[in-house]
C-alpha cells in the first residue's frame, strides 16, 4: 500500500493535489491513490499505528470531501475505540457530515451521548433514533446474532447487512 500511495502521488503530480482536492472520487484516475491510501490506513491501524492511521483518514476527508469510500465511519469508529470522544463530537457536530442517516453514524452518535452525558434524556432520544434507522445492531452487538464470517462489499440501508456490519467493525 505504501508503493501503491507513492506511485500514486508521483503519477497525479502535485498540481492535482492542489487543485482537485476535495473532490478526489469524481477524477477517476485518483481512484487507486485513494483505495491504497485506504488500504495503507487500514494496515496502520492494525499494526498500532493508530495517530498515522488517523491522519490518513483526514487527509482522505479533505481529499474527498463527498466521502465516497465511507472513510468518516471507519475514522469515528477509530476514535472511539482510542476513547478520543472530544475530537469525535467535534468531528460529528461540523460539516456535511453532521446529518449522516446511516446505522454507524447513529448508534455512534448515540453511544457518544452516553459517554458524555449518562442515561440522559438526549442519550436516549439519540439511541431511540439509531433504532428506528437500524433495528438489527443491538443483536449484533450483543452476541444474539452471530456476525457472518464474510461481510459485503455493499450494504443495504437499513438492512440486516447493515446492522452486522457496524457490529463487524464496533
């Protein structure tokens, strides 16, 4: 992945970078930068790298501010696992993503209440809104349904396969 992100780099040329960043997805030739990146993020995180992996996924974010690659989930979901709950809610509360309508952003959103708050009113409005987006997470995330071995390469919104694959990555 680190070759694939160099090859990448030294292919598009600064200039593009300059000019074309934030809308990475829709210039079909960044698209291979943009998955080694991904890929090298994702590697990152694995071996421990976590502050390396993160600044990956920012500087993903502000390559492709549409987010085509879903990015934002895997970059709240790590944040959450490093217990870095004030940069989550800052991250969560700003930009086009703020009004995100998918399971991981919601059931994040509603843990993040929690974490900040308790068992407040706010907490619980904002978990009875993951709900209603997705009602298969909670028996993901509790063991009562087994996560399959493979997840899909696409989910469907509000779907089973939705909801085992927020609990796949929480």
């Amino acid at each position: 992945y680190q070759r694939g992100v160099k090859a990448g780099c030294r292919a598009l040329g600064e200039k593009i970078f300059k000019e074309d960043g934030g809308h990475f997805w829709g210039y079909t030739p960044t698209r291979p930068y943009m998955r080694s990146r991904a890929g090298l993020m994702e590697c990152m995180w694995e071996l421990g790298e976590y502050d390396e992996a993160i600044s990956h996924a920012k500087e993903m974010l502000k390559l492709n501010r549409s987010d085509n690659q879903g990015i934002r989930y895997i970059f709240i979901a790590y944040l959450v696992e490093l217990g870095r709950y004030d940069d989550l809610e800052k991250f969560m509360d700003k930009g086009s993503y703020k009004n995100d309508c998918m399971a991981e952003w919601l059931y994040t959103k509603a843990l993040l209440a929690f974490v900040k708050e308790g068992d407040s009113e706010d907490a619980r409005k904002e978990l009875r809104i993951a709900l209603d987006s997705n009602k298969y997470v909670p028996e993901y995330l509790i063991g009562k349904k087994s996560i399959p071995r493979y997840l899909p390469d696409t989910i469907t919104v509000r779907g089973e396969d939705e909801g085992y694959c927020y609990a796949a990555r929480n």
